[in-house]
C-alpha cells in the first residue's frame, strides 16, 4: 500500500496542520507519518494482532514535539481508513482497540513532555512512565541512558536504577550490536529527526536471550542537547510462537524428521551454492511389507515401528552430515551433501541398512524389518529437486524389483537431465546388494 499509505499521510499532515496553536505542526515529515501509517497497518492486520502498535505511534508523535491534546482527535478520522485496506474479520473492533491505544500512548507521553516547568506534571509522568505497559527509555546520542522505566528494566531482568548510565548496547545481543550502531549513526544522528523500527535480540541480565522491538526515534530538543527516545515491547513469545510453527510446518509429526518441504528446501540450498562438478547423493528408503505390519498389529503399532526406525536411520547418521527425511507413509530420504561419490554414498547405505538389522520390540512384539534402498549418486548444479527424488525414486523402484532388503546404486551422468524423463533402462547400476 505504498501509495495509498503516501496519500494518507499527506491527509494526516493536513490534519495536524489545523491545530492551528502549533503552526509547525505543518512541516511534519511525510515519511515519518507513512512509516507510523505503516506500522499500525501491520499491528492491524498481523495474524496475533498488535494493540500495542497504537500506543507505540501516539508515543512516537508525542516524542516528535507532536503534543497538543487535539492530535488523537484530529488524527482518528485518518487513521480510522486504514481498516479499508484490512479484509480481517475483527478489522472493527481491532481499528477500535488501536486509536483507544494510540490516545494513551500519545496522552501519557506528550504528559510528560508538557510537565517540564509543572510539578504536577512531574508527578503524573513518573507515576505513567513508571507503571507504563510497554518499555521507554530516554537517552543521549551517544546511546548512554538517561532514565529508563521498570518495564524495560523487567524485560532485561535488572534493578531499573542500575539502567542509568549505561550504553544501550550493552543488553543489546553481541552479534546484532553493530546494526543497531549503524541504524543510529548512520540514519538518525546524521538527520537529527527521524524514527527507526528494530527488532531484535534481547541479552538478558541472566544469560539468556529474548527478542524485543523497539521504536527509536531522534528528538531534537530547542533548550539543550538533543535525546533518543526508545519505545519498546518484548515479543520474545510471538517468536517463539512463530518458530514454533516453522518447525511444525517442516518437520513430521510422528517421527519428528524433517519432512519433505524441508528436504527440497535444503536440496535448493544444495543446488544454489554447488560448484560446477560437485555430486551429491540421496538413498530413498521403503520398508518391505510395512502394510502386513499395519493390517496384523494395527496402525499404532505401525506408527511405533516408523517412529523406531526414524530413529534408527537418524542415529546411524547423525555425525555423517546427513539429512534423513520423512517424506510420507512408510519412505524416507536421506540426502549425501557434496563432496560424494559412489563410495561414501554405499557406506550410507549399508549404514541404513544395518541400523534395520536387529530385531525391533514395539508393543510387546519382537519385529523383523528390513528395507529395500535406492541411491543414487549425481550431479547437483543446474539439477531440480524434484528431479533429483524422481531419480533416487528409479533406484528404488530397481532395488525393490528384487530381493527383499535389497540395494542398488545409480549414477546420473552430468549430461543427463530432466528433460530426458527416465527410460526402463535409465540409470545404469553402480552397485547392487
């Protein structure tokens, strides 16, 4: 919504532009309020909606100097369009929950700003800094703290009063602290105006680590030195959550094996960063009469003889830098990275094969299983992953035409390729057991 959002902050700069007792309110940056219109989009449409996004733009007006109390007022009837670009079924009462958000963030700040010369001002914007829901932290530009309230101080897991002083990086994680400097002084020094959006990895006092976004915007101040205001929330759960739901969506439920998107992902990753001569290897494994299994013993039986024979073929690879999938019912795949060859892609095999070779107890039952096999040794530049299953799917089809436990090894030639679909006698054998 690029446009849209550049045409709606236009109107909201026209807006602000009538509180006619700051004239300056006029020569607001564009930029500044499509970034605010941006982020309140997000919190609106976001699958585990946002509120805290309104109190985080109001907070950030009121850091810009934006602090007469006619700013929500004149501000709502703009900000209240965004719900025409949601199709969330809750868009109404989320665009609700959002501006009731956005007057407390923009009330509680532009408070404490205003309460400079006013004791009692002093008092309230102690008692809202202190007790505010969302993390604030006022600092030099040279990143040093200056106050910070106890949300922040919660969220990092020290004493609030051991804040002061101290650089902002010091609970920001090692490995993001030079972002985070040159998102500051490369963007918002320099311009002395300006908000920045970051989220990032929290070092928490106790070793552990979080993640936290934070709004940090430049405040240009026209009595003494300039500060940077931070406007923060953890979010440490939502990541979680989100990384929870990104390995359920590439993992199977059972086995708890990478499934088959994320075997062809890590084969794309393969083929993106292969050198012109590199081979790799997959074995495509299917247990031998696993159905008798499943019609004898029952299916959760079945499911324990699969989840016992994961773990097998995992086990015996687990230091090789391999990759065992399960790609459906009772086939697995294991994927050999570059540098391979016949020889180390045989040693794979036989190393499947053998974790198969003692008897399985499952239920009660001692259980012999055994798997047929089908490797293929190949080319990776240029291949499709697709291409590449189709072809260790050949090897199989070969290996289970014969004996039971049986294995059998082609080798794809650097000239074959997908177009060439697969012949009765395409590939040629490298090694059958």
């Amino acid at each position: 919504m690029d446009d849209l959002s550049t045409a709606l902050a236009q109107q909201w700069e026209r807006a602000l532009a009538t509180i006619t007792t700051h004239p300056s309110y006029a020569d607001v940056e564009i930029s500044f309020l499509r970034n605010l219109l941006e982020e309140l989009h997000a919190g609106l449409t976001a699958e585990i909606f946002d509120a805290a996004a309104g109190s985080r733009v109001g907070a950030a007006l009121a850091g810009a100097q934006l602090t007469d109390p006619a700013v929500p007022v004149v501000s709502a009837p703009v900000l209240h369009r965004l719900t025409e670009f949601s199709d969330h079924p809750d868009t109404g009462p989320r665009m609700a929950a959002l501006l009731v958000a956005f007057g407390h963030g923009h009330h509680f700040l532009a408070d404490a700003i205003r309460a400079d010369d006013v004791e009692e001002d002093r008092r309230r914007f102690r008692l809202v800094f202190d007790h505010a829901s969302i993390a604030i932290a006022i600092g030099d530009t040279n990143g040093v703290l200056l106050e910070a309230n106890p949300h922040l101080a919660d969220m990092i897991g020290v004493p609030v009063d051991s804040l002061r002083g101290i650089s902002v990086y010091d609970f920001a994680h090692p490995d993001d602290q030079a972002a985070i400097r040159q998102m500051v002084y490369d963007d918002l020094v320099p311009a002395r105006a300006g908000t920045a959006k970051i989220e990032r990895r929290l070092q928490r006092a106790d070793g552990s680590t979080g993640w936290a976004t934070f709004a940090i915007t430049y405040v240009r101040s026209a009595f003494g030195p300039d500060y940077l205001l931070a406007i923060g929330e953890d979010v440490t759960e939502r990541h979680q959550l989100q990384e929870q739901l990104h390995y359920q969506a590439r993992h199977d439920a059972l086995t708890e094996l990478p499934n088959r998107r994320h075997l062809l992902d890590t084969l794309r990753a393969v083929i993106s960063t292969a050198g012109e001569n590199d081979q790799m290897g997959l074995c495509f494994t299917d247990l031998d009469h696993f159905k008798e299994v499943n019609d004898r013993y029952g299916h959760g039986v079945g499911d324990q003889v699969l989840a016992t024979v994961a773990r097998r073929l995992h086990d015996s690879l687990q230091d090789d830098g391999c990759l065992v999938a399960r790609i459906g019912g009772d086939e697995f795949v294991t994927l050999i990275p570059p540098p391979a060859d016949t020889r180390r892609v045989s040693a794979v095999a036989d190393r499947l094969r053998g974790a198969l070779s003692h008897p399985l107890i499952v239920g009660g039952h001692r259980l012999h299983i055994s798997a047929s096999i089908g490797a293929v040794v190949t080319p990776v530049a240029g291949k499709d992953p697709e291409w590449l299953l189709d072809a260790a799917d050949t090897s199989l089809y070969d290996a289970k035409s014969g004996a039971r436990g049986n294995w059998i090894l082609h080798t794809v030639h650097a000239a074959e390729s997908a177009d060439e679909g697969f012949d009765s006698d395409y590939p040629a054998a490298g090694n059958t057991r």
